[in-house]
C-alpha cells in the first residue's frame, strides 16, 4: 500500500508542475527579422586612372629577308651587328643555273615564234588549220611569260635592305643552300623613331585608350630614369597566346642605347575620362572579377540586392562603371549578414 500511495503522490506531484505555467522553462526570445545597418552615399566623378602594364621593348620595323628563289648563296656582304641602309645590297645568289633558265626560256620563246609563222604561212596556203595557227600563238604568249619569270627570277636572286637599320642575326653563310623565302638575315629599324614598347592589355584597359595616350616608361636596364612614349597601335583582335589585347607605344629613347628584348614597365595615362559611382569598398559583397553586388536601401524599408561592374579600386573606394546609375546610399556596415528583400533598419 505504500509504494501504491507514493506513485500515486508522485504523479499528482508531475502533473501538477506540467501543467502549471510558471513552472515551464522560460524560452529565450526569437531573433528579430529586422538587420540594423549604416549606409553611405554615392559619389559619382569623372576619373582618369592611369594603366600600369609590363612590356618588352621592340622595333616597329622587323623583317626576315629572303630570296625570291633557291639557290647556293654566292656572297654575304654583311654581319651581325652591321647598320644599312635602305636599298642596300646583302647578298647574292649563284646565278649559273638561274642565267641558264634565262636562256632557255628565250630559246622556248624564239622557238615558238617560229613555228607560228610557218604555220600562218601553211594556213594561207590552206594546208594547217585555224585551229593549229592558234595553238601557235597561245604557244608564243606562254613562252613569252615564261622569260619574264626567268627574268623576275633572276632580278630577286639577290637581297637588298628593305630599310636602314640593323642586322641583329646572320642566319645562312656563303656556299649554303637556301630555298624560296627561308630567311637569310634578321633586320630591325635602328633608327631613333623605329622603338617602341609591345605590351598586352585586359579587355577593360584595351578599351579604354586611343591612339596618341601617353605614357611614362620606365627600363631595368635603365633605373632611376623615365623615357615618354606614345600609344601608336592597338591591336583589333585578342593574342591567341596570352589571350590578352596587345598594344604598341611608340617609344623616345632619349639618346639611349636601346635593344629588343629590354624588360619595361609602363603607365599610361587614358586622355578621355569616365563618370563613375564611387562607394566604400567594405559596401561590395560577392565580387568575382569585375562583377560584384551590393546592398541598397529599398522604399519599403528593406534591403534591395544590385549587381555592379567593378571598374577599378581607388583607395579605400570602389569606382563603379555600371549598376548604379539611379542609386543615392548602398549599404556599407552590415551588408554581408543581408539577404535580398530583408528588413533593414538605418542606424
């Protein structure tokens, strides 16, 4: 009986503490769905920032000179190193078997310039053809381009400087065999308007510039001074290579000695500038390259997701190309705990 009364005093005991409301542990109160935030406005400016990029310094003018035709290279009349000038001759060819083809095309052609006149004579006498007087006159004229090939030949069986400059490589010595268009020799322009500096570009820089934009140029081999350049050509398609847009600045050398090849680092300066939307940078969330995204403050109190394109950092601000165009504040403190269409209160 007394263990029947105890169970008995026990389970009035529990049901009364479960159903007695002060007894029920008290929960802890419920986040608020409201996100307290700071904003700051947009500033909106016409900037010009500079481009900063790395080059290799070259020549506008470059050629691999080459025969027109085949042959034994007879003469080299110059080395690596030399300067020459424009029209300048830089080798020859054997011209024995060329001077033979010569002739015997001449031959072909006196050849065939008499059997059209015997058979002109044999059709006035109605014993060849029509058809046979014309086959020797194609005859004639096939011969008679083949001696002004012969002759073409003959005039290319030498190598003269397409422009002054320099032969910076000898690639083929007298008494060597060399085929139609197999470089000879390495030539750049040497002159002090032929240097410039190749460097390549993202898409956003590249679109940024124009012919004639300045730029400083600094060389290693160089430190401590500044030379003036000039952009002189962009290019109209990517380098399938580096996937980049190359660019080529006319380069002052000041006097210098210069060479292809020297490493450069390069500021340009973009002569037209561009309206911005400057923000604080801590505003951006989830950037990727130039797409990021930022918080604004919507009419009904709550948090507006905006997709921006980044242009460029500009110390502790980002410079906005696009995106924000109608937008007075974004959300700077507090924008990474935000979701779109969250509740937002302005601190």
């Amino acid at each position: 009986m007394k263990y029947i009364s105890l169970a008995t005093i026990l389970a009035v005991l529990f049901s009364a503490c479960s159903s007695n409301p002060e007894a029920e542990p008290t929960s802890q109160s419920q986040p608020s769905s409201v996100v307290y935030v700071k904003t700051a406005a947009v500033e909106r400016s016409e900037l010009s920032p500079s481009i900063h990029a790395s080059g290799i310094v070259g020549t506008s003018n470059e050629a691999r000179v080459s025969f027109k035709t085949g042959g034994v290279i007879r003469r080299t009349l110059v080395d690596e190193g030399d300067l020459v000038k424009a029209g300048q001759l830089l080798a020859t060819l054997d011209l024995t078997e060329i001077d033979a083809q010569v002739r015997q095309a001449k031959e072909g052609l006196e050849k065939s310039k008499r059997d059209l006149e015997r058979a002109q004579n044999l059709y006035a006498d109605s014993i060849a053809t029509l058809e046979q007087v014309q086959n020797a006159t194609t005859a004639v004229e096939v011969a008679t381009q083949n001696v002004q090939i012969a002759e073409f030949n003959r005039q290319f069986s030498e190598i003269r400087a397409p422009f002054a400059g320099k032969i910076v490589a000898k690639l083929l010595n007298e008494g060597e065999v060399t085929g139609p268009g197999m470089p000879v020799f390495y030539l750049i322009g040497a002159g002090q308007q032929d240097w410039v500096v190749k460097v390549g570009l993202s898409d956003r820089d590249w679109a940024r510039l124009h012919e004639g934009d300045e730029a400083v140029v600094h060389l290693d081999a160089y430190p401590g001074e500044s030379f003036t350049a000039a952009v002189s050509k962009l290019a109209d398609v990517a380098n399938p290579m580096s996937g980049t847009f190359d660019a080529e600045l006319k380069l002052q050398p000041k006097g210098k000695r210069l060479a292809a090849g020297l490493v450069a680092s390069v500021e340009i300066q973009p002569r037209r500038n561009g309206t911005y939307a400057l923000v604080p940078i801590e505003s951006l969330v989830e950037s990727n390259g130039s797409k990021g995204f930022v918080y604004v403050p919507g009419p009904e109190g709550n948090a507006q997701k905006a997709p921006v394109t980044i242009a460029f950092l500009i110390g502790e601000k980002v410079a906005i190309s696009k995106g924000l165009d109608s937008v007075s504040r974004v959300v700077t403190a507090g924008a990474p705990y935000l979701r779109d269409g969250q509740a937002i209160e302005i601190q």
